[in-house]
C-alpha cells in the first residue's frame, strides 16, 4: 500500500504542472480574432482576395483539400497562403498534417504549439509563421521575423483580441517564459526532498520489535563478511565510511558467466550507515558495462532509482549444456546454471541489516 501511495504522489506532482500548462493554454484567448467580413468565398474563391494583401505582386486562388477556399500572395521574398475550412473541426485537424509537412522540412531551428509553428528555413533562410485560428490556416514566410509580423498585422485580417490576457501573452506570444522556467525549477527543487522522503517511508524495511539494534562496527563487520562467501558479489568500504555492495567483476568465474550471459548494466548498492538513528541508508545505482577480452570493465553511472519497486530490477538466467562424464559414459547434460538478479545481492544485505536490529532505509541520494 505504501508503494502505491509513493507512486500516486509522484505522478500527481509531475501531472500537476502539466495539467497547469494544458489548462493555461486552453483558456488563453487567442491574440488575434478574424475580421469575418473579409472571409466570404464563392465559387472556391475569396470575394475580397484583391483587397486583401493589395502589396503583393501576385495573388492566385487555390483548393486545398476539405477547404472553402485557398488563397496564394506572392511578392519577392515575401510569400503568403490563406486557406479558409467550413468550421474550425475541419481546420484543427488540416492543421495537423499542414504543421506535420513544415516541421518535417524545416530541421531543429522550430517551435510550435498545436496551434502555430514558426521555423527558420535552412535553404532558403527565410523565416516562416504558421497558425490556425478558428476556421483560418495562414502560412507567412520573409526575409525576418518583424516581416512576418508586418504583413499579418497589415491585411486586415485580423485584429487584436480585445479579451486577450497575461495567459495570451503567455501561452501565444512566449512572454514571461523565463518567469515558467524559474517556477518550474524551483517546482522540482521543492518536490525533490520530498519525493525522497516518500520514496524512502515506502520502502523502509523495519527489523523485528524483539531485535535490538546492534552497534555500527558490529553491523558492518556482518556485512563484510559476505566476502568471504563464494557469491557473485562484494562489499567494498570507501575511504568516507560508505559501504558499496558490487559484482565481482574482477572475479574470472562470475564475470565469465556475465560476459556469456552478454549483461550489459550492473549494480551497486551505496550504504551509508547511522548509528544514531540504528538505519542504514541505501542508494540503488546501476551502471552500464562494456566487454573486453579480459572481461567486463565498469563504465560510467547512468541511471539512479531510489526505492525498491520503482526500480523493478534486472534478471538474467545463464544455462550451459555439454558433454558430461557421469556413471561411466558420455552425456549431453547441464553443465552449469546461474541466476543474475538485482535481488540476489539486495535481500541478503537487507536481511543482514535488519536482522542487526537496523532499518534499511531506500533513498534517492545519500
């Protein structure tokens, strides 16, 4: 049960700023409306086409598939499309493939929004503005971005929203995002203790009430004594009195059954052990391996997890099959088999710890 309120927690606090950003969005008021009496077509056709863009040398009429009418304005550098759809359903999903076609061309110098896409033109380095308002899809492109915007504002077209907000200036015109991005690094520095905190109550394994906790040099004296077992794996002590709990790696026997079993991550287990509060303190890190003719070789940490079931862990099962001699004649047997689980090294430390009358306490970071 606590697992499960961990997890709730979690990706409540992620979806919270997400569903901020979705409802912010949804409620901003668009910056420009659409002045309607310029949009009447007949025929296929813009009635005021003419009177539109009067700057361009070239105006042309066009279909585009599913839509009223389409319009092409074309004057040097400076081009122009216009295409009105029957409602704004038709021209929300229009939008989506018309939006899908730029970015595609365009390469990484782009962003968007479901609603608008503005993008630097790497061939022809011009710039180029795209967006859906109500029933209306029109694509701006010129030499620079204070064009584009003259020629949007100049048609006529449209006209400032006169119910646009903070969230218009937000959300439409990218104002004030350094202002998000603060918030949101301040959100996460904010959650990060506390995620850490709830992470470690749901995964905290308590020792028996009749166990007294032993002191730390006794705890750690049980725990170095895996060592002497023959078990894939150790416990190393650093220089700062952290424990790390690895695979014998160097160990031919076990890193050749890593090596044909083809294992590319392993883990360590960080402790860090306090005698004041009878808990040990345990970081779950996995690290990626590379092979060598010698064997395996550790590589760099990647990946951190911080409670026991968010970290589901990593099995691997190794079988070998060959000829063996047995009641005095050949036999085609197993010959070997070994599990590799993350488990294989967590429970008997924890069962150590916990039989020591210590808590194992899972957390994000020492």
């Amino acid at each position: 049960m606590k697992v499960i309120l961990a997890f709730a927690y979690f990706f409540f606090s992620v979806l919270v700023i997400i569903g901020l950003g979705w409802l912010g969005y949804t409620l901003a008021p668009q910056d420009f409306i659409l002045n309607r009496n310029l949009l009447s077509a007949e025929h296929g056709k813009l009635k005021h086409a003419e009177s539109l863009f009067p700057e361009f040398d070239t105006i042309v009429s066009f279909q585009y598939p599913e839509s009223v009418a389409g319009l092409y304005a074309h004057k040097q550098k400076h081009k122009l499309w216009l295409i009105v759809f029957p409602d704004e359903r038709s021209a929300r999903d229009a939008f989506k493939n018309y939006s899908g076609s730029l970015s595609e061309k365009m390469g990484p110098r782009q962003s968007s929004t479901p609603n608008m896409i503005s993008y630097r033109n790497p061939d022809s380095n011009v710039y180029g503005h795209a967006r859906r308002i109500n029933e209306l899809i029109l694509h701006v492109e010129a030499e620079s971005k204070p064009a584009v915007k003259q020629i949007i504002q100049q048609s006529g077209l449209l006209i400032p929203n006169p119910e646009a907000n903070i969230l218009t200036e937000i959300f439409y015109k990218g104002r004030y995002l350094w202002y998000i991005v603060i918030f949101i690094f301040l959100y996460a520095a904010i959650q990060l203790p506390v995620w850490n905190r709830i992470g470690s109550w749901a995964a905290t394994i308590h020792p028996s009430s009749s166990t007294p906790p032993v002191r730390e040099y006794e705890l750690k004296q049980r725990l170095l004594a895996i060592n002497n077992l023959d078990v894939p794996f150790m416990i190393r002590e650093k220089k700062n009195g952290r424990l790390d709990v690895v695979w014998r790696l160097a160990d031919a026997k076990w890193a050749g059954l890593m090596t044909m079993n083809k294992i590319d991550v392993i883990q360590i287990i960080r402790l860090r052990l306090s005698e004041k509060e009878s808990a040990c303190y345990a970081v779950d890190i996995t690290r990626s391996v590379s092979y060598s003719a010698g064997g395996l070789k550790s590589v760099f940490s990647f990946r951190y997890s911080f409670f026991r079931g968010i970290n589901f862990g990593r099995w691997d099962y190794e079988k070998q099959f060959g000829l063996i001699f047995s009641n005095g004649e050949l036999q085609l047997n197993e010959a070997y088999s070994y599990q590799f689980s993350t488990d294989e090294m967590k429970k008997p430390v924890v069962d150590i710890v916990t039989g020591s009358g210590w808590k194992y306490k899972p957390v994000m970071f020492l």
